[in-house]
C-alpha cells in the first residue's frame, strides 16, 4: 500500500489558474473525460480536454467565491508543487454536494487521493453539508477503491455512453 502524501488543499488567487488551465490542456490527465457528450463550452471529444483561457480566469474566480461551491489545489506539503485539485458543488434543496477531483497525470497513482479527499470531506462537514456523491465509471476500480475506503457506498448503478459505447457508471454517496 501507498504511503499517503502529506498535503494541504490550497484555494487558488487568479494568478494560480495556470495551474487548471495546464491540467484542463493536458490529454494525459484529461483523457479519463474524452469520449463522452458533455455539453460544456470548450470541450474536447477526442481528448476530453476543456480550454480555460486566460480571459476567463477573473469568471472562475468570481464563481468559486460562491458559498455553495468550494475549489481547492492539492498541494505536496513538502515539495509546494499542485499535483491536482477537488471541488465540490453543495445542491440547497437537499444540502448535498457533487464532488470531483483530479490529479495531474504525471502524480497519479503516488497516493494523493486519498488524503485529498480526506480533506474534502472535513470541509464538507464543517460546511454542514449532509451527504457527498460522485458517478464513478466502474473500470476506473483504483478510484472507486479509495472512496469505498473512506465510506462512500454505491446508490445507484447506471451506463452511459463514452466513444458511443456503454460505460457502467456507479452513483456513490457519503452521509455525512
């Protein structure tokens, strides 16, 4: 088993959003988006990439400043590098939040997630968030071991389609 990482989630300024734009720009750390029919403005079907230009940043930062919405970098305490980021989107009907997270291709699989999320969670509750959830494909299997680990259950078992083939996707949730 991995050794956890020792990181801190770091809310970004508008000069740090080259960090987003370098891993919204990066196939490798983007491919596991590609493929499916997302209706967001500068996506990339073939690549999943998503464009974050520079003309945006002062948009992104008005709107993580939302107190239903919370983005943070993870950051490696010890070497100061952002090695991905988290977020999640708090729903008021049901005091639910969407979480994801993201780790930059060249940090994945070095045990970054699972503190990560860790600290996500800890957010989630201060914020008195009452439950947490994701849709997981089920083949990404070291993903979905992480959040089983830390107490998310599956709710619900759906496909959708990726490159136009059915893809098994679990909801998962966490009470908080």
């Amino acid at each position: 088993m991995k050794e956890n990482k020792q990181i801190v989630l770091y809310e970004p300024k508008l000069d740090d959003l080259w960090f987003r734009q370098e891993c919204n720009q990066d196939p490798n750390t983007m491919s596991y988006n590609a493929g499916y029919d997302l209706y967001c403005d500068g996506y990339h079907f073939e690549t999943g990439c998503i464009d974050f230009p520079k003309a945006m940043w002062n948009v992104w930062i008005e709107k993580i400043k939302n107190p239903n919405m919370f983005f943070a970098y993870i950051q490696d305490e010890k070497t100061k590098k952002f090695v991905g980021y988290v977020n999640f989107r708090k729903d008021e009907k049901s005091n639910s939040a969407s979480v994801g997270i993201l780790i930059k291709n060249e940090f994945r699989g070095q045990g970054y997630m699972r503190p990560a999320m860790q600290k996500l969670i800890e957010k989630a509750r201060f914020q008195r968030i009452d439950a947490l959830t994701d849709n997981v494909p089920e083949n990404r299997e070291n993903a979905l071991k992480v959040f089983y680990d830390l107490g998310f259950r599956k709710i619900e078992e759906f496909s959708q389609l990726k490159f136009g083939k059915k893809e098994l996707v679990a909801k998962i949730s966490l009470q908080l």
